[in-house]
C-alpha cells in the first residue's frame, strides 16, 4: 500500500511571529464531537469522568485533565480532544472530526488585543479566563475559541484555514507596526 | 443591538439569524381549515411596540431563540430557548 504523507490544515503557512504574537499550528491528535442523546447527559458525565477524568462541560466552559481536553461548542455538544470517545458509545452521537478542524494557537501578551479586532466577544482574562471556551465568529468565519495557559486556541473549519491565517497575520503586523 | 443567549450570554446581532414571527411554532394541527393555515403562512401583525420572533444563534451556540423584544425602543425583553416547551405559549 502507498505510504501517504499526512499535512496539518496549516502545513507550510505557520509559524508566524510579528512583533509580541505568535501564531503557530496547535492541531491535536484527535478530535470528536459529543452530542449526548436525550436524557443520557448524566450518563455522558459519568462515563467521561470515569475514562477520562472529564466531564460534559456547561456552556462556554472547557476541562482538562493531562492531554485530554472537552470543550463546548454549542447547544448540546462538545468536542472531546486526544482522548478515546468509545467509553462514550451508546450514550451519544460521536462523530470523528480529526481532520475537518484548523487549530491555530495565538500567543503573546496582547493576544487578547489581537482577537478584540475580529471576535465581537470580551475575551480579556477577566472575562475569559481559564477554563473559557466559546463558539463564536472571527470576522465572518464561525470558529471555536478556547484560553491557554499563555493564549488562545482557535479552530476554523479546516477549508478556512489559510483566511483566518490572513485575518489573523493582518491584525498580528498592524499592533506590531503600532510598537 | 444585542441578544442575550441562554448559553452564551449577551452575544452581538452579527452571530445571530433573523427567522421571523413566532408564529411558526404554532403549527396548525391536520385537518385544520384553510384559514389556520392562512394566518399560519402569510398573515403577521406588523407591531409598533412589543413584538416575539425566532433568531437562530448561527455563528455561536446553533441554538433557536424566541426573542420578545420592543420596535420602538430596541429594548430585548426577554430571550428562551425555543426548545423548551412553554417558548411556543
């Protein structure tokens, strides 16, 4: 059988750095969304905390424990990242989502600063401090915007990846310019 | 203008979809007279004051909210899912 090279979304356009930001590629190794069937919400908690450690986050909310991360992504959903999602079978709908998600990872003291230009939602430390995931749009591109330790996680839809690039490395080279 | 979502709390009126009345969670039930399904298709109160209608939070959570809210004013009332089953009242 061939051997096929696998690329990340971001392959060949990052990392970038302009002035304090760093933008760089952030995929992880697996990525599955979590719809917890009706009434099964409870039992999804359970069985995450069990394997996992985790648990279904409330809205706008991540956990992490070790590598594996879940964080919300909209009503009755969650994305459940390097972490095995067959605890989970039976008592949600799981769907692989590896390959269908850019993550890209903003850091840098003004990184807040940055996304203030594209993202129409507070995410200062004192409104969007650990812990804080929340679906929202980058300019007009739907996105997934997570805190980090020194920064933020966004993912766009893999086909989106080299605009919110763009977006991004704009915005990164105008504070720059500012000094 | 802003929308406070349920979930995600007050969000900008760009992440959000405008549907139209409530209206359409009122479905006539079958075999109901032409008129219901009249009102129901193409018949809408044009308010100037308080008036309910369904956004969808597209760019946030995905979630369909009955939004009650004043023309005049610009003041959002009050904002439920459109999941829970008194939204439809």
């Amino acid at each position: 059988m061939a051997e096929l090279i696998a690329l990340s979304a971001t392959e060949g356009l990052l990392p970038l750095t302009h002035g304090a930001l760093t933008l760089a590629g952030a995929a992880p190794d697996r990525i599955t969304s979590v719809q917890p069937f009706k009434g099964k919400e409870a039992a999804v908690t359970k069985a995450l905390k069990a394997a996992h450690g985790l648990g279904f986050p409330a809205p706008g909310r991540a956990l992490a424990k070790g590598d594996a991360r879940i964080l919300w992504t909209g009503r009755g959903q969650a994305f459940l990242l390097n972490a095995d999602p067959a605890p989970l079978a039976g008592l949600a709908a799981l769907t692989d989502q590896t390959d269908a998600w850019a993550t890209l990872r903003l850091t840098g003291p003004a990184a807040d600063q940055a996304l203030a230009r594209l993202v129409p939602v507070d995410l200062r430390p004192a409104a969007f401090g650990a812990g804080s995931a929340i679906r929202t749009g980058l300019n007009h591109m739907m996105a997934v915007i997570a805190r980090v330790d020194d920064g933020f996680d966004i993912m766009v839809f893999r086909s989106m990846a080299a605009t919110a690039i763009h977006e991004l490395e704009t915005v990164m080279k105008s504070l720059a310019a500012r000094g | 203008m802003r929308i406070p979502c349920p979930l995600c709390g007050p969000r900008d009126r760009r992440e959000f979809y405008y549907y139209g009345a409530d209206d359409y969670l009122r479905r006539p039930e079958e075999g109901a007279p032409p008129e219901a399904w009249d009102a129901y298709l193409h018949l809408r109160d044009n308010p100037a004051g308080v008036t309910r209608d369904l956004w969808h939070h597209e760019m946030g959570c995905s979630a369909w909210l009955v939004v009650t809210r004043n023309t005049v004013t610009h003041e959002v009332i009050s904002v439920r899912l459109a999941s829970e089953k008194e939204a439809a009242k």
